[in-house]
C-alpha cells in the first residue's frame, strides 16, 4: 500500500508540475485543481484502501469545493 500511495503522489506531483509550465493562467486553476484532488483521494481512498464513503464526508468535500468556487470568484 505504501508504494502504491508514494506512486500516486509522484504521479500527481508530475502532471501538476506539466499544468503549472504549460499553462499561463495556472492561478485561475488553482482552485479546480484543489477541488478535483479531494474528490480523486476519496475516490482513491475508497478503491484502494477500503476507506468508508459516508454522507458527513461527501457533504463536507462539497462545503470544501464550494468554498474554494466562491473564493476564486
């Protein structure tokens, strides 16, 4: 599990690094960003290590999303 979780974390340290050179507008992502990744580890979370998905979690990450959408507003 552990090389499992230190590969995820290269992975997603790589592709953010190609978002951040390629793109001009990385701050206006920036949120996005933020809002995908806690959406992909409680996915992941679930899959791969047998995380239990209830409502308070779900109702929290969408607080979570929606105040990084009204901020970046």
């Amino acid at each position: 599990k552990l090389c499992l979780y230190i590969f995820l974390i290269t992975v997603t340290l790589l592709i953010s690094n190609y978002i951040v050179k390629r793109e001009g507008k990385v701050i206006r992502y920036k949120s996005f960003q933020r809002s995908l990744s806690l959406i992909l580890m409680l996915i992941l979370g679930h899959t791969f290590f047998g995380e239990k998905v209830t409502i308070n979690t779900c109702l929290g990450i969408g607080v979570i999303v929606l105040g990084l959408f009204i901020l970046d507003r």
